[in-house]
C-alpha cells in the first residue's frame, strides 16, 4: 500500500500544446494511465477535466485533477474486481 504513495512527477500536455509538470501518488499515476488505455480520454481532455474542477470548487490543479481522475476511474471500472 506504501508503493501507491509513492510520489512522481510526469510532463503532461494539454489541449493548447502547453507542457504542465504534475507531481502525483503512483495511485493516481496507475488510475491515469488505465483511463487512457481504454481509449475514452485523451491526456488532453483528463487535464481539462482538471481545470473545469478548479472552476467549480476552487481546488489547487494537483487536487482537483485527483478528484476528476478517481471519479471517471470509478465510473469507468466500477464493479470490477482489482
């Protein structure tokens, strides 16, 4: 369990060709990197995800693209078995 604590940092790029460095849990990391995989989003959309939560709540980015991450990895996987 301490490993998906382990923090890491990636370059990610959005919509407009921008680089954002984002240091996050290799928990968070996994959960990206499956959403991805499913072919449903695309790096770009997960990041504007990120920024319509900071609109909407005020989160910090870091924070609010955890949220925005785990509820689509909720709503993409739920009811399966790790």
């Amino acid at each position: 369990m301490e490993d998906w604590l382990e923090q890491s940092e990636r370059t990610l790029i959005d919509k407009h060709g921008d680089a954002i460095l984002l240091e996050q849990s290799s928990l968070f990391w996994e959960q990206f990197d499956e959403l991805l995989e499913t072919g449903q989003f695309t790096e770009a959309q997960l990041i504007q995800f990120g920024h319509d939560t900071v609109a909407e709540f005020q989160f910090p980015f870091n924070l609010a693209i955890q949220d925005a991450v785990g509820h689509l990895y909720l709503g993409c996987f739920e009811g399966e078995s790790p």
